[in-house]
C-alpha cells in the first residue's frame, strides 16, 4: 500500500525525511506478510539507496545482512542496529545547532499565523526544546508582531505552550476582522498598510 519512499542519495540535509518516509511506509503495511520481518527491512530499506555516496555503505550493509540466520537472528535489534548505523553514517550531526539558529531568526509575516506556527514548531522539535520550557516561550513571543504580542501577553497570561499558540491565533484574527471592518468602512483609506488581500483569506470565526 501507498508509494514508496523517494531513492536516498546520500543528501543528509534529507537523511532524516528519507528514514521518516521508510517508517510510514513500514507503518502502512505492516499487516503485510514479511514487512514485519527486521531483515526484510534492511532489505527494503537497502534497495531504497542508490548512487555513489551510498554504493560503498549498502554494500558493507548487504554483506553484514548475508550474515544474519533468516530465523535465528530476525529480531527487533536487526532493525534498531541498522537505523543507528544509517544515523552515524547520513544523519546530520549539526542538524540540531543549524535548527537552533534559524528558531532565533524565525518571524511571523502578518497575518501568516498558521505558517509562522508550523514553522516554529518544525525548528523547535528539531532543536529538541521542551514545548513547555522558558525557552520556547520567549522564542515564539519574539518572533511575533509588536501589537500581537501585546494582545497575547495581557491578563490571563498564558501559562503553557497550547495557550499561548492559541491566545496568538485568536488575536490575529481579531486583527483581522478589525481590519476588514476598517476597510469596509472605508476601502479607499485603506487598513493601516496591510494589503487586504494578504489577510482576507483567513478565517474570523
């Protein structure tokens, strides 16, 4: 079931998708018969990796496979050993420092609250922040307008992740439906700047 994973070359700025992509595949079909089996997934794992900056890793893989008894040593640690493998081997070690840096830089565009959100969070598990910690609040608050930032922060003050997400969501909509109550009143004046139709497309209820 489902489309297979995308061939790895070797890129490890998509080590990791390429893995999450395998999983979910695995996932999908994991009532049927054989990709249940730790080996098979070396296996099918192995046919996914092509191309020169792989060849010579694949094929140490496939001979420590041809090693394996099919019945004796088909077990969970088959799996979990070729995955810390692949991870010393593809994965990014500086992926974690790289996501850190850009959260620092990572801004909300009026009104893009839900790409702003989606964003954050994509950094954020990457850097391996606690949702709740100190850290996450000040980083998200930071990357939000001035007057969004003054609405969310006003009593009751949010006290987890979740709230302030919400309480940030709320209130851009809110500045929307002023907005677009502002334009319609005067469509000529405009709306303090904002292109109308940058906002018009997100939802006030």
């Amino acid at each position: 079931m489902g489309g297979l994973p995308q061939v790895f070359t070797g890129d490890r700025l998509i080590a990791d998708d390429f893995i999450e992509e395998v999983k979910g595949y695995l996932r999908l079909n994991q009532d049927v018969a054989g990709y249940n089996s730790p080996i098979k997934k070396v296996a099918l794992t192995l046919t996914l990796m092509k191309g020169p900056q792989v060849a010579g890793w694949t094929r140490d893989m496939g001979t420590w496979l041809d090693t394996l008894d099919p019945i004796l040593d088909n077990i969970p640690d088959v799996w979990d050993q070729f995955l810390y493998e692949f991870s010393q081997q593809f994965q990014d070690s500086q992926r974690e420092n790289r996501a850190r840096g850009e959260i620092e830089c990572c801004t909300m565009r009026f009104p893009e609250i839900d790409d702003y959100i989606a964003r954050f969070e994509d950094l954020s598990h990457i850097a391996g922040y606690d949702a709740n910690s100190g850290a996450v609040f000040q980083l998200f608050t930071k990357g939000l307008p001035d007057d969004i930032l003054k609405d969310i922060l006003t009593s009751p003050t949010p006290t987890t992740y979740v709230d302030l997400k919400d309480k940030a969501i709320s209130a851009t909509r809110s500045k929307v439906l002023i907005n677009n109550i502002l334009w319609a009143r005067n469509p000529n004046k405009g709306t303090g700047g904002f292109n109308r139709r940058s906002f018009q497309h997100i939802s006030t209820t």
